[in-house]
C-alpha cells in the first residue's frame, strides 16, 4: 500500500499548514510508516492511506517519488 505522509519540516517549531509537506511512502500499514520514518528530523501530522484512484491522481503529479528510491 501507499501512503501519503503530511508532515513539517522540524519537531520544534508549531505546526503551520502553509508550511506542511508531504512525502509517500510505500508500508503494509501506519504503524509500518511511522516505523520507517521514526528516526526523521520532521514532524509527522497525518499518514493517509491513498486508494488506488487517488494514487493514480498523485502519480500525475511530476514531484510524486516514492520515500527512499
């Protein structure tokens, strides 16, 4: 499955939502993501599982790369 992390930036500063990011990562479930990302500077605000027609949109956009590849 694929997952669409909404994270910020840094772990010190308040989170601001013009300022979240995201990233997608590929895990069998949340608690898998957060494992893979646990030693990350950022802030993790929501995990999202993506269903396959919301992949399919995100995959159109020419940033879309999966975490670690």
């Amino acid at each position: 499955m694929i997952f669409k992390v909404y994270y910020q930036a840094t772990k010190t500063e308040t989170p601001v939502r013009e300022k979240t990011h995201s990233i997608y990562v590929e895990a069998n479930d949340v608690p898998e993501v957060r494992v893979i990302l646990k030693d990350q500077p950022f802030h993790i605000e929501l995990v999202e599982e993506l269903s396959e027609a919301h992949l399919q949109y995100e995959k159109q956009n020419e940033d879309f790369q999966l975490w670690g590849q």
